[in-house]
C-alpha cells in the first residue's frame, strides 16, 4: 500500500517577504496552489532542492497518483507530466517548459506503430514509458528501465513483441529474459546512446578502484563494462549501499544531488557523451526555477489531453503498474 504523498505548504518568515528569492516565491505559490512538486534526477540541483519528491519515472508515475492537492508541478519532461494527467484527469498537471521533450519520443511517431498493430496483430506491443500519449495508447503494456525485464518477463514466452522506442534497453531485456520472440525498435537516447566505451576505459584507466554504474539506455559495450545496471533511482540505492567508495557514472550528472546526499563521502566521476561532450540531457535542463515560478503563477504550459486517449493510454499503464 503506497502511503498517501500530503501536499504541504512551507511560507517564507515574515521578514523575508519584502525581499522574496525565487526559491520563495515557488513555496508561496505552491501553497496557494495547493500543488506538489514533483522532480526527475536529471533536474538541475536548484529545482529538487524544491522538490516534494525526487525519483525515477516509474517512482513519479505511482507518486503523481498518490498524494492530496490539486495541480502537479511536474519537473521533468513531457511525456512523464502526460503520465501524471492520465492519472490524475481531474488535476492540473503543469511543466515549466514546454519544449522539454524526448530523443525517444522524437524518433517514434505512432502512424507507423499503428501499421505494425496491423499487419502483425499477434503481437504484444511493449512501450517504454518515453513515448507520446498517442503511441502509448496503442500499446498492450508500458514499462520504465526499473521494471522493464519483469514486464517482458510476466507476458507468455510464446507471444512474439515488439518493444519499442530504445534499442539499447531493448537489446538489454532480450539479453536479461532471453526471449527470441522480440522485435525491436529503433530509437535511441541521444544523451545515453553517445557514451562512448572508449571514453569508459580511460576513466577506468584513471580511477582503477571505481566501480562502474550504467543506465540501460548506454549501448551495449558500456553495459558489459559495468558492475550495476539499473534506472536512476536503482544506480543511486546500489552505489548507497556499496562498500565501495568511487564510481563513475554513466547516466545523467543530475543523479550526482541524489548521490551526494545518499552517499556522503564516496566520490562519483562523470564520462562525456560524444552528442554535447557532456552528460546532460538538453530536454531537462530546460526547466528552470523562474519557468518554474511562472508556470505555478499561470498554470501554462499545463497538459491538456482528450478524455479518450487517457481513457485508452491508461490501460497499458495500469496493467505495468499491476506487475510486481
Ligand atoms: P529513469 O526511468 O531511470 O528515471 O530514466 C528516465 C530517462 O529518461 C532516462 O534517460
Ligand atoms: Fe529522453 Fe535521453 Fe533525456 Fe532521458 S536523457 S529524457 S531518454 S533524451
């Protein structure tokens, strides 16, 4: 049983009013709201500094259903505020940037998923969380890289699948289920696809007691290299509990907030993707805390989404969120 999130107001004390940070002014209007906010790992360390609750996209998908106000700030990227309408039609779900899309959702228009579900209509079609509204609901089921080998694995090995959009996490779930059956598409995570192992074997090279963590979105030579492959949230709890006391990371640098304070002390190296030679993802760096500030005083951008496509994109959330 999830324990129900509070929405909660913290005021700035009185003699701060007249000068208000913005920091402030987000609490302020956050109350007045009555609206939580919620944050990816990827955002900058300003705005989950901010954050009613900071996770990985499956962790935020059961959190923007279970809490008690009335809008969802939601910090993080479009697709995963689509979510959090879907499970909350009747709230106000609002993103401070518009823009802040997706390389997997860019690279996977559903008029060709909707020619497959045609011509192959045996087929489950197993869609990762990345993906518009459109194509989710013409999927059977969804999954997020915490959960996307039990779902493969809890469909019957005899129905052939097609998991789309990332080819490396799908590569990664045929690798873990050993299913045959599965076809895959091929979209790719334009910050997580450009790490290159070579760069991994130099900063292995560097620091030989590090152990190596990895987002299953990384291709395939970065995640033989790693100790830990897991989603965001599992590469911040594994390195926490490690004895080890170095790790480079190969996912986002916004992990490195969550890291620092789960894991004080231990120290944490960055490689650099051949995309932006760096390890930030552009789409969530758009968010920043003044569009944070306007989007919680006007409620735009806001999700506004038809009562039909949630009523058929909730289907295949529902039955991923069932799987244990
Ligand atoms: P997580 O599900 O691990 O949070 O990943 C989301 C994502 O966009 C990774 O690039
Ligand atoms: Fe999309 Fe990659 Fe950014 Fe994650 S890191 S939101 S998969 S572009």
């Amino acid at each position: 049983m999830t324990a129900l999130l509070h929405w909660y107001c913290i005021l700035p004390s009185p003699p701060m009013i007249a000068a208000l940070s913005i920091a402030d002014e987000i609490l302020e209007l956050k109350c007045q709201r009555r609206a939580i906010l919620l944050a990816h790992h990827y955002q900058s360390p300003e705005i989950q500094e901010l954050a009613d609750v900071i996770g990985d996209s499956l962790e935020l998908a059961r959190k923007a259903r279970d809490f008690d106000g009335e809008a969802i700030a939601f910090c993080g990227v479009w697709f995963m505020a689509e979510t959090a309408k879907v499970l909350n039609p009747n709230r106000v779900v609002v993103v401070p940037d518009r823009e802040a899309s997706c390389s997997l959702v860019e690279s996977c228009p559903v008029e060709p998923i909707r020619a497959f579900r045609q011509e192959h209509p045996d087929h489950v079609i197993v869609s990762y969380i990345n993906t518009s509204i459109e194509v989710k609901a013409e999927s059977d089921i969804l999954c997020t890289s915490r959960n996307a080998v039990k779902v493969v694995n809890s469909i019957p090995p005899e129905k052939p699948i097609l998991f789309l959009p990332d080819r490396n996490l799908g590569n990664y779930v045929k690798r873990q289920t050993g299913r045959e059956n599965m076809q895959i598409w091929q979209g790719s995570c334009m910050v997580h696809a450009t790490f290159p192992a070579r760069r991994l074997i130099e900063a292995k090279i560097e620091h030989p007691e590090a152990l190596v963590v990895a987002h299953p979105e990384c291709p395939e030579p970065v995640l033989a290299l790693a100790d830990f492959v897991g989603s965001t949230s599992a590469i911040i709890e594994w390195c926490a509990a490690s004895d080890a006391a170095e790790f480079i990371v190969m996912t986002e640098s916004g992990v490195n907030y969550s890291l620092r304070r789960q894991a004080p002390g231990k120290q944490f190296y960055y490689v650099a993707n051949e995309n932006c030679n760096c390890s930030e993802c552009p789409y969530m760096k758009l968010n920043t805390l003044e569009k944070l500030r306007d989007c919680l005083l006007t409620l735009e951008p806001r999700v506004e989404l038809s009562e039909e496509i949630m009523r058929r994109a909730l289907v295949p959330l529902d039955r991923m969120l069932a799987v244990k």
